[in-house]
C-alpha cells in the first residue's frame, strides 16, 4: 500500500512519468502504468470472462419441466440436482456441452424462481388463521395418533390448540366453534388452507365451500380465506404455532385416559402462554394484546351450533342404532321406534321426541358394537339366565370381575343386584366391597372326607330262608 501511495503521488502531484517513478521506486513500469491512473488498486482482481457454452431455448425449456415436475413431488430428497438435469440433457437432448455451463444456467434459473415474501400486519380482530398437525399420545396406555387444530389470532398471535381422534368434518366445525368461545369472539376473516373438510373443489379464490362449512361461517359470520397450494408463507404464524405445540406440548409423549384429560393439558399450555409470553417485535405482553383484540371481536352468536352429522333410524330387536358401521345401544324401551342419531367429533348421541336416551363414546372401527350395560338391566332381569353370556355384561365388566361372578354362582336375583350396583355405584366401588353381595353357600364335599353310612338292619331279611328245592318257607318260632 505504500508504493501504491507513492506511485499516485508522484504521478499527480510531483507530475513524474511512469519511467521516472518506476527507476524511484525500483519497481516495474508495467505496475506503475496499472496504478498510476488510479484504475484499480492493490488486491483487487479484475473479472474473469470466458465464453461459456451457448445454452438454446430447447435446453432452458427442458430444465424448467425439470422444476415442474419436482414442483408436483412434495419429497424434496427427490428434486432434481444440476447434475441429474445434466445427464438427462445428455441421455435425452443429446446435449454436447459443458456440464458447468448447465448449472451455472440451473443456478440462475432458480434464483430468478425463488420467492420474495412480504411481511404482513394485521388490525385487531382482523384476521385468523388455522391448520392441523399430527402427533402421537398413548391413550389408555395405546400409543394413538391423534390430529390436533390450532388457531391464532393474527394481531396478538395467541394459540389455541385442542385434539381429535380424526381430522373430519364434525372435529374441523367443532374446533372452530372452541377456538372462537376460547378467544371470546369471532375474527372477520379465517385464513386456512385448501383441506377437503371445508373444501368441496377448487382452491385459492376459486375454492367452493363444503355446505355445513358454509352453514357455520353464515352463522358467525366470517370469511373465509383460502390460502394457494403449498403456500405455507400466506400463514406463517400458525405454521410456526403448529411446530411449537408439537415441540412443547406434546414432549415428552403425555399419557392420558381420554380425550378430554388431553384437551385440558393443551388448554392449560395455552393458558400459560398467554399469560407470560410476550413476542419479539410486539410492544406488549401477548395478555395484553388480548385484552385490546377482544374489543374488536364479532360477538358469539345466541345458538350455538350444532357440529354433529345427524340421521335418523329405527333401534333394532337388540336396543340398537347403526351409525357409520357400527351399533350403539340405547334403553330397551325404544325397541321398534325411531330415533335421532347425531354424530360429534367425539361422542354419538341419540335422541327420541328432542329428549337425549343415550351418550356413547364415538368408535373409529368398524362393525363393533358399544354397548352400555344400564340399558340393558330390564331385559336381563327378565331372562337372568343369560346373565353371565349377556354381551353389554362381557363389554361392560373387568374379566375379573366377570371371573368371580362365575366362581361365586350366584343366583339370578343375587347377579342382578350386583350388576345394578355397578351401575349405581361403579365396578370398583363394587368389587372393593364385594364381601357384602356373597351369602354363605354350603361348602363342597371333598373327596377325601369320610363318608358316613347309616347301619341296616338285617334281621329282617332272616324271614326269607330257602329249603334246597327254590320253596320259601317262614321259619317257626
């Protein structure tokens, strides 16, 4: 840096040639001629140009189907690599060019078709948006893939997360029922993605909606925004909400007895961010932010609606109604009438004259029967005798249970009165207490205990005395 200093200001100040600067400094003329005009400077390297191979038309049109096709295939382990885009222009073009001149084209070609995102505000009660994700929980101690909705508002990015058993349309309709009774109020607009359980056919501003989707944004009176094909970016909070409540959540993996022991833990999670989180580049806790969005809300409506698939059937000989492959049991009084049947995301109710008979717990199987055994105590009184082979008696009682009810033969009365006490009172209440239903039965006899033979008397038979010749005779006193 020092002769480059010296050669520029013996040019323009002291106004030497090159030759005499050159014989000064004891350098090369030809380096006093590159700096002395101040056209470059120590270090820098000039641009390197060559002619690259000429690519046509033909080969930038083959390697944008390339990227065609690996836009149609959702497995980004198997895109297209320069080199693969190469061979195929060999294999298939009879391409004679360089392969480095191929991905440099490649290169370009994706820059040029890389996405550029815009950030995004929202007002209060604006906006709202939503997704599924999937995890794994053990469920009565079954390791259960479970689908869990999450919903957040745009302006103050608060979760909202609760689980189903299957991501269908009863589980969709009642999410959003939740998320909005969970942020006390409606947002204007929900964003969501093309998902078959709101979306008939058609996607993006084309999309036509499901009916009873439609039936539910009418009635609460939002709109619907869907989002374009693999455009996670256009909802990116609830993207990033969906990774954090698998994260958190759902790690370590929760054991739970049911659904509804799940739903309260993802609640209380929910709870606990709104309540100490605070968002970098937000300028108030996410609490706050609550409290101000709220204001801005649609008000829930005075009904509120119902998110089952209902139908209506006759109850069979068997106390039972059919529902999507499989039987529920209701009293044995509705035999021979018809009945409501209305399918939610996680319970099956039935209804006759708009009154509830039955609740059961939804089946995902198919062909099983549920069945309660408390519908079933009239019938069995009358025939006790099937008693212990009684189905809702099998599905309904621990085998232990059903064990000991066999051993202890117990009559038909003395069944049924255990059996109305399990319904009363429970089956572990019951069995804890179970000395109190066992009456004292005679005990067996065993084969190794003496046996005790009343003694015969034999002279009565002592009247009966033979002569030789087959006479009877009585024998003279």
């Amino acid at each position: 840096m020092e002769d480059y200093q010296a050669i520029r200001h013996m040019y323009l100040i002291d106004h030497f040639s090159q030759h005499k600067i050159a014989e000064r400094l004891g350098i090369s003329r030809n380096t006093v001629r590159k700096y002395c005009e101040g056209n470059t400077m120590p270090g820098m390297r000039a641009d390197y140009h060559r002619n690259a191979t000429i690519v046509t038309s033909q080969i930038i049109q083959f390697i944008q189907q390339c990227f065609l096709e690996d836009s149609r295939e959702h497995n980004k382990k198997q895109h297209h690599t320069a080199k693969r885009i190469y061979d195929r222009l060999v294999a298939e073009m009879h391409f004679t060019g360089s392969e480095s001149s191929i991905r440099h084209t490649v290169q370009k070609l994706r820059e040029i078709s890389k996405n550029v995102f815009v950030p995004l505000v929202f007002s209060p009660g604006e906006a709202m948006q939503i997704d599924w994700g999937e995890c794994y929980v053990y469920l009565k101690d079954k390791r259960t893939k479970i689908y869990f909705f999450c919903a957040r508002l745009c302006y103050r990015c608060a979760p909202f997360a609760v689980c189903y058993r299957r991501q269908n349309t009863e589980s969709f309709l009642d999410a959003l029922i939740h998320a909005f009774e969970f942020f006390g109020g409606v947002a204007r607009r929900v964003i969501f993605d093309n998902g078959k359980v709101a979306v008939k056919r058609g996607y993006g501003k084309n999309a036509i909606c499901q009916e009873q989707y439609a039936a539910l944004a009418a009635h609460y009176c939002f709109k619907t925004v869907f989002c374009n094909p693999a455009s996670g970016n256009e909802k990116g909070l609830v993207e990033n909400l969906v990774g954090w409540t698998r994260r958190n959540i759902f790690v370590p993996v929760p054991h739970v007895e049911s659904m509804d022991e799940l739903n309260e833990l993802t609640k209380r999670w929910c709870c606990s961010y709104i309540e100490c989180h605070k968002i970098q580049q937000k300028p108030q806790t996410v609490n706050y932010m609550l409290t101000v969005e709220k204001k801005m809300l649609l008000p829930l409506p005075g009904y509120r609606y119902d998110a089952s698939r209902s139908t209506e059937c006759r109850v069979s000989p068997y106390a039972t109604v059919r529902f999507e492959s499989n039987n529920y049991s209701v009293p044995v009084r509705y035999v021979g009438q018809t009945v409501a049947v209305k399918g939610f995301a996680e319970t099956v109710c039935i209804y006759a004259e708009s009154e509830k008979i039955a609740r059961h717990i939804r089946c995902y199987d198919r062909e099983q029967d549920i069945l309660t055994l408390a519908h079933y105590l009239p019938i069995l009184k009358r025939k006790p005798g099937s008693i212990l082979n009684a189905k809702p008696v099998r599905q309904s009682l621990h085998p232990v249970m059903i064990h000991w009810l066999q051993d202890m033969a117990f009559t038909g009365r003395e069944l049924m009165a255990i059996l109305t006490a399990c319904v009363n009172k429970g089956e572990a209440e019951v069995w804890m207490h179970r000395a109190e239903y066992m009456t004292v039965k005679q005990r067996p006899i065993s084969i190794t205990d003496p046996v005790q033979v009343r003694a015969v008397d034999l002279t009565a038979y002592d009247q009966f005395l033979s002569a030789g010749d087959g006479v009877l005779w009585q024998k003279q006193a």
